[in-house]
C-alpha cells in the first residue's frame, strides 16, 4: 500500500461543496466552487470548478424542467476558496493537516427571495460546521504500484469549526447588485486518531429516581478527564535477594504507601436540567446526605466501522461505575456577568446497593 501520501486539498474542497449544499433550501440555490474577477466596469469573469468528472466543462450548468421536458439555464452561487494555509504532519502512517481559512460567496441582491434563501442556507450550514465531526472517503492513485489500474481507498476523519458569516462588501456588475460575503472555516483532517466527540457522558445520582432507578442525565461537559494519584511517601523495603551484580547492588524496592482514582469534570449550570439543578444548590447547602450520597457515572464511546461507513457503540469502552462526590464548586469567584461553571471531583464508592 502506498505510504507518505498527503491528504488531497481536492478531496478537502469536495467536502465543503458537498456539506454547502446539504440545506433545506437546496430546491432553490446551488452552491458552485469557482473563482471571480472583474473584466471591465460591466462584466465579470467567473471559472467553475468541478468535481464530478474529469472531462465535464465547467462553464456550463443545465437543468431539466420537468414540466416543458426541456434544458434550462440555472444561476448558482460561486463560491470562492482561497489558500487554506495547510499545516501538515506527517509520519509513516498518520497523516494529518489543518486547514484554515476563508471562503467566499459572491451573492446577487436582485432576486430578494434567492437572497434570503441563500442567508438561510449559509447560516443553517455555519450552525451544522461548528464542532462538526464527520468521516469521508477517499481514493488515490497506488504510487508504489504504477501499473495497478486500482485506486486505493482511505477514510478521513475530519473535524470542522466554523466562525462568523461576514459581510464584506457591495460590488455591482452589469447594474446589478451583489454582496460578498465570507465565512471562516477551520478543517482538522487525519487518516488515524480518535476524537472526543465520539464520546458520551451521563450521570445520575441515588436520590433522583425514575421507576424505581437511578434517573441518568446526559451532560455535555465543557472538559472531562480521569486521574490517578499515587502518595509521594512511600514504603521502602530492602532487597532480599542475594546480589551478584555489581550494577544492581544499589537497586532496592519502592512501593507506593497509597494511591487514589478519580474522575472530574466542569459543567456549565442549567436550571432546566434537574442534576444540575441539585448540584448548584448542593454546593450552596451542604448536608451529610448530599456529602455520602451514591453517583453514577457513564461513559459511552463509539468507534468508525469502515464497513458501514457509521460510528457505533462500542461495548468493550464502555465504562460505568459508583462514586461519591467529593468535590462541587465554582470553578472560579463569580461575579456578574459571568455564568456559573462548576467543577466536579469524583472518587469510587463501594458497597452500595442501589440499582442503576
């Protein structure tokens, strides 16, 4: 298999077309990769690009009119990418690039209708882009066998931050009226490596039931995280073994006195959520049967089958577990303005009885 092959900008640009026009209003606009200049005070010169065959012409775009059966010409929206500015890391077998930057949408005022719909559409899509995860599929040419007419094939794994839709400026062409628009977008692309968005957290207490059981709250921690803590006394024992090396004869046994585990994370307090509720007012009201109180915690991480092309479950990284909650707090002095973010520690609790 082909190895120290770089993930293709052609296959990045692919990806924001095909993401540009999955929108509800699709029916309507249609977003074209391309490029625009001006010509004179009354033209421009626009260049499509296509992604669908190689020797497809790119100045042409043609729809069937289902009513009349015939041909008509259909306007679309360029869209303009400039440099990515890629910065790249690559190994034997990880390759991995972020892109960053602008892309550009040049959008006729005429049309009030075509306008507000493409707005609604760009927006939608700048919702969906923020924090996107999502997996594609790529082929390229086996270098390391010219004569194979097999492309190989790879899957991607990519995650997407969008910024502000902006509006830059007014052009008119022809006494037309367009307005340019550009929205930043920022696209982490690896072959390898795993994300946190691929995990799900919930957690429940024992005095919030629901039939009889602990009621689960999924939470969406702003961070999470596990420790170990191992005591810096230690005990030190020494060596028993009769030594015959020279090199070893200062070696003796070190073993930690004791160690701890934990698990924390910091959520942002939402009155809605009855968990978060209770955590906001236990921090505020501590009693003994808030401090000794049962909690549950559980982590569900889903892995990508290349067969289905789909995340799933994956049971053997599913964890769940008891714990008691040591600690509940701000994680800083509040002061107006500011909104309540709390950081919680938790440490395992044994022998409890109550059903999850």
């Amino acid at each position: 298999m082909a190895t120290n092959i770089n993930i293709r900008e052609r296959d990045i640009l692919k990806f924001i077309l095909d993401e540009l026009n999955d929108n509800k209003f699709n029916s309507k606009i249609q977003f074209m990769m391309g490029d625009s200049a001006r010509v004179s005070e009354t033209s421009m010169l626009i260049r499509r690009y296509t992604f669908d065959s190689e020797n497809e012409r790119m100045d042409l775009v043609e729809t069937l009119n289902e009513s009349t059966y015939m041909t008509e010409k259909k306007p679309y929206i360029i869209t303009e990418v400039g440099s990515l500015d890629p910065e790249f890391t690559a190994l034997n077998t990880i390759k991995e690039v972020t892109y960053a930057g602008d892309i550009g949408f040049l959008i006729c005022e005429e049309n009030v209708n075509v306008y507000r719909a493409t707005l609604y559409a760009l927006e939608e899509i700048r919702s969906r882009l923020i924090q996107y995860h999502k997996v594609i599929r790529v082929e390229y040419f086996d270098y390391d066998n010219p004569s194979s007419t097999t492309k190989i094939s790879e899957d991607i794994k990519l995650i997407v931050t969008a910024g502000g839709l902006r509006r830059e400026y007014i052009d008119r062409i022809n006494g037309k009226s367009y307005m340019y628009f550009t929205l930043p977008l920022t696209i982490m692309a690896t072959n390898y490596g795993e994300f946190a968005n691929q995990e799900t957290i919930s957690i429940g207490v024992s005095s919030i039931t629901e039939g009889g059981s602990v009621k689960m709250f999924d939470v969406e921690p702003i961070e999470w995280g596990w420790g170990i803590g191992i005591d810096t006394e230690s005990a030190q024992l020494l060596n028993d073994k009769d030594i015959t090396l020279v090199d070893n004869s200062e070696r003796i046994g070190n073993l930690p006195k004791s160690k701890s585990f934990a698990w924390s994370c910091v959520l942002q307090i939402d009155f809605r959520n009855e968990l978060l509720k209770k955590i906001f007012n236990d921090s505020r009201n501590r009693n003994t049967s808030s401090a000794t109180e049962s909690w549950y915690i559980k982590s569900v991480v889903k892995t990508y089958n290349p067969t289905t092309q789909a995340y799933e479950v994956d049971s053997t990284l599913t964890f769940e577990d008891e714990f008691i909650l040591t600690s509940n707090q701000p994680s800083e002095s509040i002061s107006k303005g500011e909104k309540y973010i709390y950081r919680l520690s938790f440490e395992p609790k044994y022998n409890d009885n109550v059903e999850v």
